[in-house]
C-alpha cells in the first residue's frame, strides 16, 4: 500500500504557552499527539506585545492587552504579511481552530484563501460568562446563541469535549456536523505519591500551609473569577461543621478578595489556606499532599483539573453538572451534590473511613487513565480531519495495512513452498 505524506495541520489559538489555562493544556496534548501519530503541526497564536515572532514551528502575532474584557485576554493589532505568506506557502491541509476571536479571523480567511477546510473546537461555554459583558443574562444568552452560530456555522465540523456541549449548540440552532471528544491528558506526572520523596514533599507542603497534621485536606484548584463558584465550595464547606479538616485553594484571580472576605463573614479563617497561583510544575505536588478535590464550578465544558486530580488519586466531590458524566461515578470514584446539605453528605461518604476514600481514590485513578487518555484524543480528532478532508479514516488504514501485511506473508509462503 501506497504510504501517505504527512498531514499538514495548522492549530491556531489566542492562548498559547507560556499561558496557563484548559485550552492551552488541550492545545499542547493535541499537538503533541498528532505529531506522535505523524502529522506536520504548527501553531498560530498571540505574542505577549506587539511584536510578531516565528520560532520553531509557532507562529506569535503582535497583540494588545484586552483585559478590559477578560483577565488576560489579547487582541491581534494588525495584518502580518511575512506570517501570512510563510503559511500560504507551507499550505496546511486543514486548519484546527481553537479559539473564537482573533486567531479564529486568521483560520478563516487562510482556509478561504487555500481553499481547505477548517474543524473549530468549541472550549468555551460563554452563557456562564454573561456578567462580563452583559447586564442582562437574557440578553446575554442571545448574544451568545448568536455569535456562536456565526463561529460554527463557517465549519466544516466542531468538536466539544462533553455531550453537554453539543446539546448547547444544538439549542441554539447549529447544524454543523459536530464530535463529541473528551480532551485528553498526558497523566504521566498527574499519579498518586508513589515514593518516599513524595510521601515526604506531601508533609512538608502541609506544613507550610499551617495545616495541623491530623487534618484531613479537600483542595480546589481553579481560577478564582465568580463562574467557577468558588463561594459555594467555601459556604457549603463551612456549613458542614467538619471537624479535622483544612480547604485548600489553589489559583488566583479576580474574585479571591472577594472570597477572603467570605471566608472572613463565616469565620473560617482558620480551616481555610488561599495558596495563590502554582507552577504548573507543582500542582501534582498539592493534588498528592490532599484527601478529596472539591469543586462546585458549573461552567466546565469537561473540567481538566477533576481529571488531573482523579489521576493523582483523589476521591472527587463536585457540583452536579452532565459535564461530569464521564467523569464522576457515583459511589465509586467520588459524588455530586446540588445543596449544602448534599455536600456535607458526600463529604460525610468519602471520608467515612480511610479504607474507603483509599479505594475511591485507586478507582478515580484507574478511571482517568483509562478513559481520558491522551492519544485516544489525538486518534479521535485525526479522525475528523480525515472525515471532512474525504480520506479513508484511521480504522480503515488499520484495516488495510493488516491486510497488506497478511496478503505479504502468505506470498511469501507461497515462494518458500
């Protein structure tokens, strides 16, 4: 069988490293993947300034701060001819959006301009982002049924990480062919403590956050801007009257001084540690040195850190959401709650004994690794490149290089008889 050439696959995002969020972890999985499958990727995405940059296979265009909009955010200040041509020239297959502002504008006219076609994954659901732009939620909604319309009605296909999703599109009239794929993670540092060192690292980091040692120790990690519903955790939290126990939040952002005086008004001061932003590099060390993850954030599109922290071991308690279906087995690796009550339930359940939050969390951890692995993501989203660009799909290749090889051995039988 003839073998092909790589496939070319532009992926553009406004958000790219250095900057840390669930698009860009879903960007760089992505990436990562298809290049161990054999595709020819690169990136088109924002520079910090405004100044353009091309290195190693990333395109940067200059950009402005648009934080006026939302904490961090970046518009692309103009055109760059040099950018544009290298990327015409390159000639991608397909293009791979992944953001709807800036970098969306470039992957639509570059597809128009190379006639190919162009799959958007919609990461975001903006209806929980209303109280940025809109006054009223209503018409906030409308707002958002409609521009997201506009985005994925130019596709050829849109990929959503959770059945959620793609009932929200649904509902607002889309009909572009559209894939439901979980994102998936490369786990390897994302493991319960497996080491002394570890063991050893988890104690010193509760000392550091003051936590008493006998403390049991539920962590959120999460920017803390008003849609992750962070209040809820904490007033759920201090409602259920649980003794021994620490709440560790880990992130920033806008709403933490609001959360502070929170915390202050329910006088939790003292079972409640603010850890502010974290390397990266360090999360799985706060994911280990805690008990349970804790969450009651329903603006998840599939929620990255519960699976991060499943794979560290962790028995998840969250805000039931159907983002969570996949993610969350009642009873097994964690549970859900919708009221105070329910919280301090779940809460009561997975800490009943040590024997059994260990088995939630060796549940939790198998779970993840095998359901949200990251090369199953990677196969999944080649596959819809390969749908709309009409070519056999990653099964049917399977299929005949099997048959290839089978009718080879049994030619050569055949010489050697």
């Amino acid at each position: 069988m003839r073998m092909e050439r790589p496939l070319k696959v532009l992926i553009t995002t406004d958000w790219y490293e250095p900057v840390v969020n669930g698009v860009v972890a879903s960007v760089l999985t992505l990436k990562k993947q298809l290049e161990l499958l054999g595709c020819d990727v690169r990136v088109l995405t924002l520079s910090g300034s405004v100044r353009s940059t091309i290195e190693n296979g990333v395109y940067r265009l200059g950009s402005v701060s648009a934080s006026l909009f939302y904490d961090h955010a970046r518009l692309a200040v103009r055109s760059n001819r040099r950018i544009r041509r290298e990327l015409e020239q390159w000639r991608p297959d397909v293009i791979h959006s992944q953001c709807e502002f800036s970098t969306h504008l470039w992957a639509k006219r570059l597809a128009k301009s190379l006639r190919i076609p162009v799959v958007h994954t919609y990461h975001t659901i903006y209806e929980d982002y209303t109280h940025y732009y809109s006054p009223s939620r209503t018409m906030g909604k409308k707002m958002v049924s409609s521009f997201s319309r506009k985005v994925c009605t130019a596709m050829d296909a849109v990929i959503v990480p959770t059945g959620k999703v793609a009932d929200l599109l649904q509902g607002y009239g889309i009909t572009t062919p559209i894939s439901v794929i979980p994102t998936g993670l490369d786990l390897t540092h994302f493991r319960p403590a497996a080491t002394i060192a570890e063991r050893e690292q988890s104690v010193r980091l509760r000392a550091e956050l003051g936590i008493p040692a006998h403390h049991r120790v539920l962590i959120s990690v999460c920017r803390l801007a008003k849609e992750k519903n962070v209040d809820e955790v904490i007033a759920s939290f201090a409602a259920s009257g649980a003794e021994n126990t620490t709440l560790v939040l880990v992130g920033d952002g806008p709403y933490r001084p609001e959360l502070e005086r929170l915390v202050e008004r329910l006088d939790v001061q003292e079972s409640v540690r603010f850890a502010g932003f974290v390397a990266p590099s360090a999360v799985p060390e706060y994911y280990r040195m805690a008990d349970v993850f804790v969450s009651a954030s329903l603006s998840e599109t599939q929620g990255l850190t519960y699976i991060e922290a499943q794979a560290c071991g962790l028995p998840l308690l969250c805000r039931e959401d159907p983002s969570l279906e996949q993610v969350v087995v009642p009873g097994r690796t964690g549970w859900t709650f919708t009221s105070a009550d329910g919280f301090r339930r779940g809460l009561d359940a997975i800490t009943s004994s040590s024997a059994v939050m260990r088995a939630m969390g060796d549940e939790g951890a198998s779970h993840a690794a095998a359901v949200f692995s990251a090369r199953a993501f990677g196969l999944a989203v080649l596959g819809v490149y390969r749908r709309v660009l009409g070519l056999p799909s990653v099964e049917q290749i399977a299929e005949e290089m099997l048959l290839t090889d089978l009718m080879t051995g049994r030619e050569l039988e055949l010489q050697a008889a």
